[in-house]
C-alpha cells in the first residue's frame, strides 16, 4: 500500500514487515528514505515499520497554503495515517521536523505511543530564551523565513544548500528532491509556518508531560541544534528517560551512523 488518503491528503508510505508498529517520521530536507537502513532491520526482528513522506515532502501531496504546515496539522495526518493503516499504537522514532512532530504526538496522544524515540531536536518546551550557542546554530531558521529564498538557496548549482548541509545526509538526493517543482517551497514551508521572529523569546508552549519511555539521541557534529538543550528535554518526561550521544556524527544520524542508530533503537524498542 504505498499510497493512501489521510487527513483529506495523499501519503506515500512505506509499510513493511509485520508485528509490533514503528512509525517513522523523518525532517528537512528528507522523505521517507531517511529510514532505508533502519527499516530491514525493524522488519527483520519482527516489527512493522510504517515511513510516510509528511506532507509537502516526497512523493505526498503538497498544500499550498504555509498554514498548511503547522505542526498540529502534522500531528493530525500521523494520527490518520495509523488510523488508516489500521494502527491504534505504535513505536515513534522521528528525526528533525519529525521529532517536532513525534513530541508532539507523544504529548498530545499518549494512547497511541509505546515508546518514543527523538532524534536531534529536543522537546519543544525547551526552547525559550535561547543561549548564544542555540543562536548561532539555529541563525538558518530565520533565513529561510526571508521573501523568495528559494531562488537563492539554488543560485549558482545551490551553493547556499550545500554550504548549509555540508557533508551530511543524502545530499544529491536532498537536490535533486527539491528540484521537482513545488518541491523546495513545501519543504520551506515546514519553517514559515512554525516559526517566526516575532515568538523568538516567546515562553514555551506548556504540554502533557510524555509518558511513554523515551529516548533522545544527539551526535556531537549537530551544526544546528545543541545537546544542551536535548538533555533538558528529560524534564518534560514522566516516562523512564534514557539519552544517547553518538561522537563524531553529523545531524543526519540515521543515514551517516545506521549501525549505531540501529542498534541503540533496537535496544531500546526490546527494553
């Protein structure tokens, strides 16, 4: 079923193996394929692992309104896609936007989670006045909220992309994804629509605690985000917290140290 209808959209999603569910919600600027080393081996210890490509991303439908892209609407889609797929709880493992999107979930819809794995964004109530060393890393953020950035991030063979992500990731895939048209404003949107710099200082939004286990990785090569701040996502965790930091490894943890992510989520997921 590599496509389904959910929250009034169409969704690619991968849905492989059988067992006990794992959603996986991959950030910007990834798709569904973020996963591809992490799926065989959930579907090979007996699990069920269910990528989508969120909205505006991938091979899914792409809204044209920037509200279309608040994380509730995310949060809302990931609750329609397990509904459709016939899935009322599963394992969340989320990455950058998607880890966004999976506190969220976790906070808002405890019922649905059994464990809960984030991978380099920290809860969203850590954020408030952030430190000189969050905003540094994070300065990218608001660039992407100036008029018509897409024509500068791709000027001259997308210098200013390749400048942002470095070696990281998948990033001959991340372009050529975003060439596709429509594809690159979508993937912005994601940033216009939950960020502006007018709730820089603004305090954190209170949540439900996360009561389901969870598990925060952070590697020490993150360029945008600081492990300070994933360390104090513990506070907003009644669940049992564990915390993992991988040396060495940029923000793409999943795609540029799978056998150590693999491992440390496996473990996890048994436990």
């Amino acid at each position: 079923m590599p496509e389904i209808t959910a929250n009034g959209l169409r969704f690619y999603v991968v849905d492989e193996g059988s067992g006990t569910p794992v959603v996986l919600l991959h950030g910007f600027p990834d798709t569904s394929y973020l996963w591809r080393h992490l799926i065989p081996e959930l579907t090979h210890t007996g699990f069920r692992a269910i990528a989508p490509d969120l909205r505006g991303r991938g091979k899914s439908e792409r809204p044209d309104k920037v509200e279309d892209y608040a994380l509730t609407k995310s949060v809302a889609d990931v609750a329609a896609i397990m509904d459709a797929l016939g899935v009322e709880r599963a394992h969340i493992i989320a990455h950058d936007w998607g880890a966004a999107v999976g506190w969220l979930f976790a906070s808002l819809k405890p019922e649905h989670v059994d464990h809960l794995v984030a991978v380099s964004v920290p809860h969203p109530s850590t954020r408030g006045k952030p430190s000189l060393e969050e905003l540094q890393k994070g300065w990218y953020r608001l660039l992407f909220l100036f008029p018509n950035i897409e024509t500068a991030l791709q000027d001259d063979d997308w210098y200013l992309m390749r400048t942002l992500i470095q070696s990281g990731g998948d990033l001959d895939r991340y372009l050529n994804d975003l060439s596709e048209p429509g594809a690159l404003t979508a993937a912005i949107n994601w940033y216009r629509g939950n960020i502006s710099p007018e709730r820089l200082n603004a305090p954190p939004v209170r949540l439900p605690l996360i009561q389901a286990p969870t598990m925060g990785v952070f590697s020490t090569g993150d360029l945008y985000l600081t492990e300070d701040a994933m360390k104090r996502s513990a506070e907003f965790v009644a669940g049992p917290w564990r915390y993992e930091r991988i040396e060495g490894v940029s923000h793409w943890i999943p795609s540029d140290a799978p056998e150590r992510f693999n491992q440390l989520v496996l473990d996890f997921l048994r436990h």
